[in-house]
C-alpha cells in the first residue's frame, strides 16, 4: 500500500491486509497442481544433485579402491558388503582377505551401499592415509600406521 492510498482512506490503517493466505493460494485445484510442479521440480532436482555426486566421486581415487577391495554379494536372506585386507603370502604374492562389512535383508537401495562403502572407507580396520604422500591405502598396502609401502620403498629405502 502507498502512502496515498493511505491518505486517501483517511489514515485509517485498520484495513484487511490485501494479501491474506486465502488470496496468495487461490483454490484447491490450483493448489495440487502446484504441488504437483514443486514436486516434479524436487525430483529433477535431485537427480542433478545425484549426478553431480557421482561425478565427483569417478575418477577419484576412493573409487578405485571401493573397485578393487569392495563387493556386494547376494546371500540367502538378503546382500552382504565385502571388503578386503590385502595379505602377503610372499613378497611378491599379495592376496585378498573377504571379510563381510555390512550386511542387508533383501536389496540395499544404491545410497545404503554407497554410505557403507563410505564407512569403509574411514574404517582403518581396512583403509589408512599415507603420511607421506597423503592417500588412502589398503591396510595390507601399508609399511606401518604412518607410512605407504610405496612411498617405504622410495623414502626409506625398504626393499619388500
Ligand atoms: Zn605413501
């Protein structure tokens, strides 16, 4: 409202504020189809944001290592989430230990898997960061808690 059509009601500021609830929303019919534009919206949305995520995760090392040391496996009942711990039977023989990590009655949808994988990932149970040089590495792929055999054999001289 301006300050005219204030004067023109005689300063009164007792008036029914034009914008109710009622006006803003119109009808019922209106409403639902509203609804209905909001959540098709919401949905493309998310699909972007699904792609954008994984996007970001192709291409990053994590990926290889989800690749090489996670599988999911149907069983019985329901899905199990693998995981491996790299093992050396010699110097030059490395093998894959399977331990389940996480298991589901029926399927998981994709974001369970994913989130499990992530957990995983963080667990240093299977996974720990290179101090040195900074990535992630399997358990059985590390020199010590600190240190990667590569960057071992590069930095310290220790011949595996
Ligand atoms: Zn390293």
């Amino acid at each position: 409202m301006t300050i005219e059509e204030v004067k023109a009601r005689g300063y009164n500021l007792d008036i029914k504020n034009p914008h109710t609830v009622a006006d803003d929303y119109g009808d019922p019919e209106e409403l639902l189809t509203r609804l209905d534009e909001a959540e098709k919206e919401a949905d493309s949305l998310r699909d972007q944001l699904k792609a954008i995520l994984r996007d970001a995760l192709v291409g990053s090392p994590d990926v290889e290592l989800i690749d090489a040391f996670m599988r999911t496996r149907e069983t019985g009942e329901g899905t199990v989430l693998e995981v491996a711990v790299v093992e050396w039977h010699g110097p030059h023989e490395p093998g894959l230990r399977w331990e389940e990590y996480q298991s589901w009655i029926g399927t998981p949808n994709d974001g369970e898997v994913k989130t499990a994988q992530l957990r995983a990932l963080a667990d240093p149970e299977f996974f720990m960061q290179c101090g040195r040089c900074g990535e992630r590495c399997n358990v059985g792929n590390m020199h010590d808690n600190t240190i990667c055999q590569g960057c071992a054999e590069r930095y310290l001289g220790v011949v595996h």
